[in-house]
C-alpha cells in the first residue's frame, strides 16, 4: 500500500478526510506537457483515496502570493486561478496544495475546509492570514478551525542568506528566533515551519499540527527542490496534500 501522512488533529474530525501524499504517489504537478498524463494518473489515485471523483481534486496555478479563492464548483486544469490558498463549503470538492519544500497548510472547521500553500513569500506576505479570512466569511469560526502542517523543508535543511531574514525582521522584531547561524558565514538556517505553526497560534486557531517530515532530508519519500538544485539534478516533482468535506 502506498504511504501516506495523516494530521492528528485533522484524522479526529468525522466531517473531513485529509492526506499528505508522498512522492511513491507520483508527481501531482502539472510541470510540463511530458508530466500532464503522469499528473493526471496520479491525482486520479490521490482522488480516489480521498473518496471523490478525479476532476474533483482541484489545486490552483501556484504563483507565491496571498491570494485565496472560495471555490464553489470545480475547473479543468486549464482554468485554474492564480492563487495560493483555497477554500469551500461544498462537500465533495477537494482542495489540494502542491510543494516540494514549501509548507503546505490544510485546515477544517465550522463545515468550512482549506488549503493553503505557504513558502516563505506567502507565508510572511499574508496567505495564512487571509485563508482564515475567506473561511470566516463562509462561516468558519476562528476559534473552532483546526489546522495542520504537511512535509516540508525543516530549518537544518535550510540555509538563507544574509539578506533573507529583513522582511521577517520586518513584521516582527520576535520573529529573529527562527533563525540560526549556519556553518557558512553570514548565512542562516531558517526554520519554515516553526514559523507558521507560531503564526497560526497567533492568530487564534483551535488547534495545529506540526510537519511530520523534512522533504530535503527525505528525499526517497518526498519531491525536494533544495535537495535536487543541490545536487544539479533535474527530477523535479511536486507533492499533494489534500483535505475534502464528507
């Protein structure tokens, strides 16, 4: 049987079914035309674990932006909006988020689901925020939404540069402590996911799950773009996590 990761928080709620899928699921991105067939197999197996049709799984044309789109039917991938995060009050429409480091973010609650994608850009930009927002105007309650951290790169797996942490420094002053000096001078290790899980508390959720693993350190089970630019390879892929209302 094929592996897959599942959030303790999200797997105690009877009105989702969620899943971290990993890379021996095949690569979800639609990367190029020589990957679409591929894609297409392999959400079709994603969907289904899920319990819903293939073209039921909808992600969106990630571009590393807040942006958030409520989504009340479903596309062909060739419409797909330009976003990072998405969310709905349909049942039976599943939102899936692509990454290979990037932190991906699925939440519940209030009969509200979503997903979001948050790299850095995102993640200090505003797409965390503003996924809670459009799940509140459909109904979510701040205080009742669960929310749970996928595979993603984690701090030892994570070297910045000088010039990286101004824009965290920006917002807050506090957010220095998710950086650490790294064996290279004037370069850093920056911890991803301890930065959203602590944002994400900040901002008043019920409850959230940390990552369950470093894809740059797990190559083997997750697609990782540090782990393969580092190594000049060329197998690029995405992971797919996804969440649905039952």
């Amino acid at each position: 049987m094929k592996q897959i990761l599942n959030a303790s928080n999200l797997s105690g709620l009877s009105s989702v079914r969620h899943a971290f899928f990993t890379r021996e699921w095949g690569n979800a991105g639609f990367s190029g035309q020589e990957n679409e067939v591929d894609a297409h197999v392999a959400r079709d197996a994603m969907a289904a674990h899920l319990g819903v049709a293939g073209d039921n799984l909808l992600s969106a044309y990630q571009v590393h932006s807040p942006n958030v789109v409520i989504v009340d039917d479903v596309w062909v991938a060739g419409d797909r909006p330009r976003a990072d995060a998405l969310v709905t009050a349909k049942k039976g429409i599943a939102l899936g988020i692509l990454t290979a480091d990037c932190v991906p973010i699925l939440f519940a609650g209030n009969g509200v689901i979503g997903a979001a994608h948050a790299g850095w850009r995102g993640a200090v930009g505003g797409v965390i925020e503003n996924t809670l927002d459009a799940m509140e105007r459909l109904g979510a309650v701040r205080a009742g939404i669960y929310a749970a951290i996928g595979p993603c790169i984690w701090q030892a797996s994570y070297e910045v540069g000088a010039e990286f942490p101004a824009s965290f420094l920006t917002e807050n002053a506090d957010n220095a402590r998710f950086f650490t000096p790294s064996f290279k001078s004037g370069h850093y290790q920056f911890d991803l996911p301890g930065y959203v899980v602590a944002k994400l508390r900040g901002l008043g959720v019920a409850s959230v799950a940390g990552s369950p693993a470093d894809t740059c350190a797990e190559p083997e089970r997750f697609f990782s773009h540090r782990y393969s630019t580092l190594r000049n390879e060329k197998r690029g892929g995405n992971i797919m996590s996804a969440i649905v209302l039952i």
